[in-house]
C-alpha cells in the first residue's frame, strides 16, 4: 500500500500545493514567504489524504 500511497503523494500533492498557493494570491499575500508556506501546507496536507485515498482503494481492511 505504500508504494500506492507514494504514486497516489506525487498527483496528490502538487494539487493540494497548488490550491494553496492560489488561494495565498487571491487573497493577497504575493510575496515569496506566504506562497512558500503555502505551497508547504499544501505538500503536508497531502501525506494523510494519500494514505486514505490509497486505503479506499485497496479496501479499508487491507493491511498491507
């Protein structure tokens, strides 16, 4: 399942960073920290719905 989870990180993340760093510009912030920290929050956030996503797809009582 981790090998999943990783495939499923690398879509995942740049979507969630992405998001981030748009909404950072929408709302005003376009200086180099507020989009970093945005675009980090985004690849953090991504780890856990990675790992659901990968479990939904194997099925939830799957333990490897």
């Amino acid at each position: 399942m981790l090998r999943l989870a990783s495939v499923l990180y690398s879509i995942i993340a740049t979507t969630l960073a992405g998001s981030c760093v748009i909404v950072a510009l929408v709302s005003g912030y376009d200086t180099l920290l507020p989009i970093v920290v945005a675009a980090a929050l985004g690849a953090v956030a991504a780890v856990p719905v990675a790992w659901l996503v990968a479990r939904a797809m194997i099925g939830a009582d799957a333990t490897e």
